[in-house]
C-alpha cells in the first residue's frame, strides 16, 4: 500500500468514526425520535355508568335545561397538538383530546328560566330577561332609569342655564346641543304653518324634555409636566438644568391652546342639575298660535 493510499484510508476512516459518533450522540441527547403516533400518545376512556335519578324542584318559569339534560354538567374539550423532528403528529394541528367535566354554560344547577313576557330562555349571565318588557315590569327600562335620575336632578331655570351654560344636554334624544340652536329648533317646530292642535302636541313634548347642565374639559399643556417627562430617563440633572426654560415653553404652549381651545373643547353631561323648561320659555322663544 502507498503511502497516499495510507491516508486516504486512515480519512475515510476517521470520517466515519466521526459521523457514526455523532449519530449516537443525536439519538442520545433524543434529537432523532420515532415519528410514530403509538411511540408517544395513547389513549384511554373512562366510563361513567350514571344510574341515579335527580330531584328538580323549580319554579312554574323554570325548566331543565335541554344542552346538559339537567345534570348541571357539560364534556368540554382541551385539544393539543405534538410536535416530533419538526412535524406534526397527526393529520391535524390538535388531533388529540383531553376531555373533562365541568359547569354547563348554559344554566345553573341543570335549570334554566323562561321568561314570561317575550317566551325567550334568560341567558345564563343574567338573574332576569332583559326584553323591554321585562325591564319594565323591574322599574329598569331606559325611560324609568332616566326619570330616576331626571327626578333627583337640582332644577334650574332655562334663564339660569342661557347664562350659565354654552352647551346643554337633552336626555330624551341623548343628544348635546347649544343653547341658541335649542332656541331655533323649538323655533322650527312651532313655525307659523304649525295648527294650534300640532302645537299643542310639540309644547306637551317639549315641557316633558329633559335637559342637564354640562362640564366643560379643556386641553390642558403643562410646561413643566412636558420638561419632567421629557427628561426622566436622561441623567440625573438633567430636570435642573432644563428648569430655566419651564416659562418660556409655558408662555408658547399658552398661545397654543388658546389657538386649538375651541375646537377641542369637550362637554360632558352633568346629571346633577336639570333645567326646566316652562310654557312661558316657549312662549318667548317661538310665537304659539291660539285655539280660540
């Protein structure tokens, strides 16, 4: 044997010593696993034999539930998937299942209630159906809930809202509105082409309006604010030595907002205090016409 010869199969050698070892070592370490389902997952049931009666005393609105039959219970699936050398087992991404028992979604304790009004099941999130009729017969419908709060509002007079308030809120078309604008569409209502028997309506429909106060919140720019903030994560003198500038930037952030002001300005109701609106209101703001 040459001496060439001699090391090509002293290499040869030495590559395969080599890829065989790390072979081993990839089987060891558990990088190269078998792909087959039966090497990783098996599957095991658990029979329940129910053979027992329940005793459901309920209410003449109540009835057993029909998705759990009444038991209260309900199978529910926790699907997972495996993954083995990179590829799914299975033909599906969660082909496989850990089932359990648990609370049924749909009712409380096997029973669900009916409601006697629109013949609707209640959903299992509510104590009560909350159909307009329901919500009614509980003093909770939305015209209820807002007597209630209209009812325990300061009154004040529409004179006093004019010169107190830019904006007011109507409760009844849950709709903001400024005061002059109020004025010209109860002005719009009661024009002259309006009969007296039209006008008697819309003056019953208007004295029934709910109108709130409202809060006013403004854009607010704080020099110093902006400086802390704008320094914070820098070093720590850095706020000291900024201080020097809080006034000027404070003077320039001033004109902004009074710029943008206006239009940023942003009304909210304040149910608090109710404005009444009289005839006598109407009567100066639109010309009513007569019967007689």
């Amino acid at each position: 044997m040459s001496i060439f010869e001699a090391l090509l199969y002293f290499g040869l050698t030495m590559s395969l010593g080599a890829v065989t070892g790390l072979l081993i070592n990839y089987k060891r370490r558990g990088k190269y696993m078998s792909e087959r389902i039966e090497d990783h997952i098996k599957t095991e049931y658990i029979d329940l034999h129910v053979d027992f009666k329940l005793k459901k005393d309920i209410a003449l609105d109540e009835e057993i539930c029909k998705d759990c039959k009444g038991l209260g219970l309900h199978i529910y699936d926790a699907r997972y998937g495996v993954t083995v050398n990179g590829k799914k087992l299975g033909n599906d991404w969660f082909p496989f299942n850990k089932q359990s028992i648990s609370w049924c979604p749909s009712c409380y304790n096997g029973v669900r209630k009916r409601c006697k009004h629109c013949g609707e099941l209640v959903p299992k999130q509510f104590v009560a159906c909350q159909c307009s009729k329901a919500l009614e017969e509980r003093g909770k419908s939305p015209w209820q809930i807002e007597k209630k709060i209209w009812d325990k509002a300061e009154k004040i007079t529409y004179k006093e809202a004019l010169d107190k308030y830019d904006m007011l809120y109507v409760g009844n078309w849950d709709k903001y509105i400024m005061a002059d604008e109020l004025e010209e569409q109860i002005e719009y209502w009661l024009d002259d082409n309006a009969e007296p028997e039209d006008q008697e309506e819309i003056i019953s429909d208007l004295l029934n309006l709910h109108i709130y106060g409202t809060n006013k919140d403004t854009i607010a720019l704080d020099a110093e604010d902006i400086i802390s903030d704008a320094t914070s994560d820098l070093h720590d003198e850095a706020y000291e030595r900024s201080k020097h500038v809080i006034e000027k930037l404070q003077n320039y952030l001033d004109v902004i907002k009074k710029e943008i002001e206006d239009t940023t300005s942003t009304y909210y109701q304040d149910v608090k205090i109710g404005v009444q609106l009289t005839l006598g209101d109407i009567k100066d703001i639109s010309y009513i016409k007569s019967n007689e």
